[in-house]
C-alpha cells in the first residue's frame, strides 16, 4: 500500500464526501417528495435508492483517502481501536461535521429552499431511539466484520446495510451523529428536529460503542485489523485499477 494521505487531505477528505452524502439525502428527500404526490412510501423509496448508491460511490471515490469515514461514531469507534491516532480525531469530527452542513446548504440552494432552517419534522420517543441504537450497531458490525475478511467489499455492504436499515427502522437510519446535526437544519422531508437530535446521537454512539465491544470480543485480533478502516478499506479495488507508478 502506498503511505497513508497527510491529514491535511485526509480531512478534506472527509468533508467532500461527508458533504456529497448529505447533498444527495436531503437533496434526494425533496426531490422525491415533489415527485411523490403524497404518496410517503414511494419517496422513501425514491431517497433511500439514491442514498444507498452514493455510500457505494463516495466509499470507493473516498475511502483510499481517508477510510471514507463520513461518521464521528466510526471514527471515535475506529480511534478507540487504535485504527487512527487520537490527535486525528478532532480533525476527522470537525470535517464531518462542516461539510454535513455544507451538503444540506448545497441540497437547498439547488432546490430553491432556505440556506438553513430548522426542521419541524419530530422524531421523538423510545422507538425512535431504540432505532438508532439498532442502525448504528449494525453499521459498525458490518464495518468490523467486513474489514477483517473482505475490505473490499465493505463499501458495498455498508450501502447495502444502509439502504436495507431505511425500512427496518421506524427512524430510517441516520446512524451518524454528523448527519444527523446537520439534517436538523434542514426543514424537508430529511429533517429531524433539533430537540430530537440530542437524543438521536446519544442512541448513534452507544450503539457504535456496543458494536465494537461485542467485535472486540468476538474477533480478539481486532485491533490489528482496525487500520484497515482508515486506509486499506478499498486496496484490493485501487491494487487493480491503478498502475503502480502513479502516485
């Protein structure tokens, strides 16, 4: 494998691709929304599609970069895991979360809505909660079982599980702190209200933290593959599409 992107690129990174994936969510949502005529299942539908296809694309576009994180609850997971440097951290959050707002901006500037505004939509109570608890573990279960046998295939098993999680959750799965902040500024069919928001990302990050116990004690070796989340998530899709001497 090549050396391992500066931060510097790293968190760009991390804020490009975290900003195109809330782009095509809330961009997606009211797309298919307009589209709908009311008709709610179908424009879940419409934005879970065009959700789950972008985690596959931004993933292989990003992920020989930075991991494609585009998630503080996997990056935290990652970093207690040895995976990434706790001193990254704070640059990989902070991306996360800019470009997050960055995306929603981008998505309402080119349907016409508000720069910003905040969302209406409630997603209160336990099952919602619970929900989030359900998605996040899921999402760092795949992650943790996909990079120790099959890294290459993780980008298409984490928009598979994504994808899959819209629909078995009453929540439809934000599973990621970053994104969840930023749809609560987002008054579309995306949103989520900022006062449910707290709760959303205390649910993402148990749920993150309880996945990786529960890998740590099923696969004890986990440690030593948890870098592969960083920089070797994609290797074996770059090994055979890129020639060598390109840097």
């Amino acid at each position: 494998m090549p050396p391992r992107a500066d931060l510097t690129r790293r968190a760009v990174a991390e804020a490009l691709g975290t900003a195109l994936l809330l782009a095509t969510v809330v961009g997606s949502g009211i797309m298919a929304e307009r589209l709908a005529g009311g008709n709610v299942a179908i424009a879940l539908l419409a934005n879970t599609i065009a959700t789950g296809a972008a985690l596959v694309a931004l993933i292989l576009t990003f992920g020989a970069i930075s991991g494609a994180h585009f998630n503080p609850a996997v990056t935290l997971a990652d970093a207690s895991q040895g995976g990434l440097p706790w001193r990254e951290v704070p640059a990989y959050l902070m991306a996360q979360v800019a470009g997050a707002f960055a995306g929603v901006a981008v998505a309402h500037v080119m349907f016409g809505e508000a720069l910003f505004s905040a969302s209406r939509h409630d997603r209160s109570g336990l099952a919602q909660l619970v929900s989030e608890f359900v998605a996040t573990f899921g999402l760092l279960a795949v992650i943790w079982g996909g990079v120790r046998r099959r890294a290459a295939a993780v980008p298409f098993a984490v928009g598979a599980y994504i994808t899959a999680a819209y629909w078995f959750t009453s929540s439809t799965s934000f599973a990621n702190p970053a994104v969840t902040l930023a749809r609560a500024a987002s008054d579309t069919f995306a949103g989520i209200r900022p006062a449910d928001a707290p709760g959303f990302i205390v649910a993402q990050l148990a749920g993150a933290a309880a996945a990786t116990l529960v890998f740590r004690w099923l696969v004890p070796a986990l440690p030593r593959v948890a870098d592969r989340v960083v920089d070797r998530v994609v290797d074996r899709v770059v090994d055979r599409t890129i020639p060598e001497d390109v840097p």
